[in-house]
C-alpha cells in the first residue's frame, strides 16, 4: 500500500512548540453526514497507521465543520432523530 500523504491537499503538517501536528480536514459535503463521517474515521485510521510508521512523533487530528459536531457528535451515534 502506498500512501502520498504529503500529496493530500486536506492533509496539514505543522510543528508548533516541539509538537508535531498533522491535520486531516474534512468537509462533509455529501448527501449524507453520516456516510462522509465513515469515510473520514476511515480515513483518520489508516492515515494514523502510516503516520505511526513513518512518523510516529506527529499526533493526527481530525478537522470537521462545526454544524458537524453540532448535528452528529451532540448525539449518541445511532439515536434515531425523526
């Protein structure tokens, strides 16, 4: 498996303070949140695996929009809301 992370135009590095930092960032454009969060923890997974090998003093984050958090992080995941 090859992996270009420095290829990924979402994928940010920075080294702040003897912290090294990478940043996924996602936007959840989709038609469903839900299936754009699957693939960004997807993603988040094996980017931090690689990260792990290749670079294991960066911490990964995952960036996502406030009405994100808002609307599928305010609730227990799987609470129906209709």
């Amino acid at each position: 498996m090859y992996i270009d992370l420095a290829a990924n135009y979402s994928l940010l590095a920075a080294d702040r303070a003897r912290q090294h930092l990478a940043v996924e960032i996602k936007s959840f454009l989709g038609h469903s949140p839900m299936n754009d969060l699957e693939k960004a923890v997807g993603q988040y997974v094996i980017y931090r695996a690689v990260l792990a090998e290749r670079d294991p003093q960066r911490q990964l984050y995952l960036a996502v929009p406030q009405r994100i958090i808002w609307s599928l992080f305010d609730q227990p995941l799987g609470l129906n809301t209709s």
